[in-house]
C-alpha cells in the first residue's frame, strides 16, 4: 500500500533536550492512524512537527514522496496540504458557522465557499446551522464544526490533537466513531494524537504507543491489547493483575493458581520466573470452576460488572461477570482463567 506520510528516524528538541528521538513509522493513503501515550511522551511534539510547527534536528518527514521536514528544511505548514483539529476547537467567536468553515479556503467565489460550506456541514450531520456562532454550539457541535472546517480544503491528511478530549465519555466515544466514518467515506488519511486508549481504539487501524519519545510498538489495537510486546504496553493498554509464574516448557507455565497453556512459544529456559498478566475477559465466572475468590471490590458498567477477586494466594484478578451475575462484596465466587493469548515477562523486566 502506497505510504503517503513517512517518518524517518526523526529527532525534536526542546531547550537542548531531546524529546522525540529516532521515531519512524510509515501511514499509508486512507489509513488512520494513532499516536498514543502519556502526557510528556513527544506524541503531539510529532504532530507538530509533521504540521510544519516544529523543526527537526535529525531525520526526515515525506509526505507523497516529497520531503517537507529536514534537519535543514522546513516547507511552511500552509503548503503541506494538512488539516488541523484542535484540542479547543480554535474557532473563531465573533465569526458564523459557515465563515468559520471558510475561513481557511482562498481564491473561491463567495458561491463556491457557500457550496463547501454547506457540503462540509452536511458531512458532519450539521445541516442548517450555518448562521449560529460557536457560543450557541455544545462542544460535540463545536468539535464537529471543527472537523468540518479542516475537511474543507481537501487536505491529504487530517491530523487530530487531542480531538475529543474537552467532551464527556459517552460523546467522545460516539464521535470518535463518526469520525472514522467520515474520514473513511471520503478516503482520507489521518492522524490522531491522545492519552484515551479508548479513543485510538474507537477510531484507529493502527496505533504507536509511545514512552519518552520512542515508539514502543506500532500495531493493531487487538494486538496491543492481546500480545503487547512489552511492560509499559502491558500496564498502559486496558486493564489486568498479574501472576507469579514459572516457566515449565515452551507452551506451558505454572502459576500461583494453576497450569496455564499457551499457543504463543515462549524462548525462556524451563525454570525461568515470569510475571503473567491476566485480562478481566480471561476470568471467566464457573460455578464448578477451581479458583474460590472473594469479592473486594465491584464496579458496575451497565452489560458487565467489574469485579476486584482476592484469590487464596493472597493476589489479586480482575474480571467482567455479566451483569446479572450480581454478587455482594465479600461473597465467594468461583470462576476458572481462560487465556488463549498468554502474555508473560521475565521478573524485573
């Protein structure tokens, strides 16, 4: 697939620190794609500088094969065909929807902007509210006004800082889906920078985690979630507990609670110590299942209850019970682990 952005083992300072440092990765045309990470790991120090907002001490920014970022070359971010969604929206208060919209688009008729006005709201399901103002918006208005105003130009990629994260978790879910949509119903390229696992989940094909300027893995969000490839990854990405192991063999581990099985060959010597990580999804409630657990903790998700086990050995799991599987704090369950992606690090690791 046809790469339309490439990073090339790019490097960014701030006051003589470097913050992002020997990061590449590839977006290929009509993909979306996410940078996801802490505050302070250089995820929106990349976007800026593929915006043309930051300048690079090392490496290379392409976008279709051209270079506009260089150690010695910056093209001005108006040249680069990007559209911008901002945090806070940036929309202009004293303007209307519709000039907020045009604002941007140069050398057409006022029946030209009109008519790209009008398609732009449209897109984003905002048909008719060309002559509010912001202030008359909600924020989830106001954020799909802001798509649409960076939509309007036809950009080649749409970059997106922390799009969602002015709205409350209900809303920023069903937007990031529509957004999705809208980029994919028009082929556009994008980019997304957030803190929200949720969110790169709900609108990414493929998601780089980063940690102190690097990433450190660059793949599906199922395989993040179900075979991270480190620690941090592990810890960052949903929820889990982890499990004193052992290495038995290639396929197998004992834990503290019993014999685990996997179909994933492990490369560490019989006897070698390992941490396991259990998902909630991988503690399974059975009435006749091995492990007796009391509850010390629940948390109700509406389909599902979050329950906190203590398990005899004095551990901690996590697991999702359907709702109707109601049980009071310090009841006794019974539930069996069922990992068919067992993912596991050595002690210290």
């Amino acid at each position: 697939m046809f790469s339309l952005l490439s990073i090339d083992n790019i490097e960014c300072r701030y006051r003589g620190i470097a913050v992002v440092h020997n990061l590449s990765f590839d977006v290929p045309k009509g993909s979306i794609v996410g940078l996801l990470g802490p505050s302070g790991c250089g995820k929106t120090t990349v976007l800026r500088a593929i915006a043309g907002f930051e300048p690079l001490h090392h490496g290379e920014i392409r976008l279709a094969d051209k270079t506009v970022s260089s150690s010695s070359y910056t093209l001005a971010p108006e040249k680069r065909k990007l559209g911008m969604v901002f945090q806070d929206y940036a929309l202009f208060p004293h303007l209307n929807i519709t000039d907020n919209i045009c604002f941007g688009l140069k050398n057409l008729s006022a029946d030209e902007k009109s008519r790209v006005a009008l398609e732009s709201l449209e897109l984003v399901g905002m048909s008719g509210m060309g002559n509010r103002f912001p202030h008359e918006l909600s924020g989830g208005q106001q954020q799909r006004v802001a798509l649409a105003r960076a939509l309007a130009p036809q950009p080649e990629i749409i970059l997106m800082d922390e799009p969602f994260s002015n709205l409350d978790v209900e809303l920023r879910e069903r937007l990031s889906s529509e957004v999705r949509d809208i980029l994919k119903q028009r082929g556009i390229t994008g980019i997304i920078v957030t803190h929200d696992q949720h969110e790169a989940f709900a609108i990414a094909d493929t998601i780089g985690v980063m940690s102190h300027g690097n990433i450190l893995q660059w793949d599906t969000p199922y395989n993040l979630y179900h075979e991270p490839s480190e620690r941090f990854v592990a810890d960052f990405i949903g929820q889990g507990s982890f499990l004193n192991a052992t290495v038995l063999s290639a396929n197998s581990l004992e834990t503290e609670l019993g014999i685990l099985k996997t179909d994933h060959t492990m490369l560490w010597p019989a006897g070698t110590q390992v941490d396991v990580l259990i998902r909630p999804d991988d503690v399974l409630p059975d009435p006749f299942g091995d492990i007796i657990a009391v509850v010390s903790k629940k948390a109700f998700k509406g389909a599902e209850i979050l329950y906190t086990l203590q398990v005899p050995t004095g551990g901690t799991l996590l697991s999702l019970f359907p709702s109707h599987h109601n049980h009071e704090i310090g009841e006794k369950v019974n539930v069996n682990i069922e990992a068919d992606h067992v993912v596991a690090f050595p002690k210290g690791q």
